[in-house]
C-alpha cells in the first residue's frame, strides 16, 4: 500500500525528479531522497517507493530546506 503524505512535501530537484525531504533520527537534519509519486488524492500525494513507513517527512517549509539543514520536529505523527 502506498504512503500518503501532504502533497506540498514533493518538491522537484533541477531535472525536474520528485523528491521529499526526509528527517535523520536523533540529529534533525534533512536530506533530500528520491520519490516515486502516484495519484493525488485529496490534499495527498501517493509516494510508491523510496520512503520507508517510519521516517519523517519534511511537510512544511521544505522550499527552505537544504541537504544536511538543521530542522525543528513540531507536531504532527509522520
């Protein structure tokens, strides 16, 4: 079954390729991983491969974000 994630956490590398900013554990660091996106469904986006079910996503403020920047986890279950 596909994840689900909001679709404003896709965002595209320079040619154009999906991808989502995903958390480190322990470090809050972002860094950027490759997606295969699916249907819209609402506000949501399928994401079909390149994420595992436990990692955080970037959903918010990821047009901001760098690979390696330091972010603040507030809220939310993702």
């Amino acid at each position: 079954m596909p994840l689900r994630f909001p679709g404003s956490a896709i965002v595209r590398d320079a040619r154009g390729v999906a991808q989502v900013f995903v958390v480190t554990p322990g470090q809050n660091r972002s860094y950027g991983r490759r997606v295969e996106v699916g249907a819209m469904i609402g506000n949501e986006v399928e994401i079909h491969s390149g994420l595992q079910g436990n990692e955080q996503v970037v959903v918010d403020g990821q047009n901001y974000v760098r690979e390696g920047s330091l972010v603040k986890i507030e809220g939310g279950s993702r």
